[in-house]
C-alpha cells in the first residue's frame, strides 16, 4: 500500500437523470487521468428531496455516486467546475482524505509499466 498524502475520494451526489451528464464531463480529455467509480444508491439524507411519490412511499429517492481519486488542490478546482455544470440540480459533494491504495494482482496499466 502506497502512502497517499494530498490524495483525497471526492464523492458526488446527484439525480440519477443526471449520471450521464457527470460522466460525459469526467470522460473529457482534461479528467482523462482520473480515477473514478459511478453507482446507483438509493439516498436519504439532507442532500436528497423525496419529491416522487414513489420515493416518499419508500423514504429513498434514487440517485447516482460518483467517486473520484485525485489530488486536493485539483478536486478544489473541480468542485468548483461541478458547481457550475450542476447548477440548478439537486445534490452535493463530500470530500474524504486518501489513508492509503494499492491493487491487487491483475494487469498493470501502460502509465505504470513505463515507470
């Protein structure tokens, strides 16, 4: 396990009508080098208004995560991106210090066989 440092998992929450918009900006050259994961959850929390029935009868209402690894100082700029293009939408970010990643056995990617 590598010690991290400044690496911080930025997570996002948003609608889940709005995943594909999130991604499609993390695909984009400038994040090409980000480590992230997307999943559906089913969210309750300050964050998320029940605003569907369907929703208010479960007490969750779905919604998409996006986890991100990368540097402090860059997730500061990001969020600060994310804000304008999720403007309008509901949800939120939160940010966790990194303690420590590695992998397990498996292929190594071509940026690390070089080094």
């Amino acid at each position: 396990m590598e010690p991290q440092g400044s690496t911080v998992c930025l997570t996002v929450l948003v609608p889940a009508h709005a995943a594909q918009q999130l991604v499609d900006y993390l695909m984009t050259d400038e994040h090409a080098d980000v480590e992230f994961s997307m999943y559906e959850v089913a969210a309750r929390g300050p964050l998320v208004h029940l605003a569907r029935e369907e929703d208010q009868v479960r007490g969750f209402a779905r919604r998409t995560v996006a986890r991100l690894l990368l540097d402090r100082d860059r997730c500061t700029a990001l969020i600060g991106r994310l804000t304008e293009l999720l403007a309008g939408l509901e949800g939120g970010y939160w940010i966790t210090p990194v303690e420590g990643r590695g992998r397990f056995a498996g292929p190594v990617a071509q940026s690390e066989a070089q080094a």
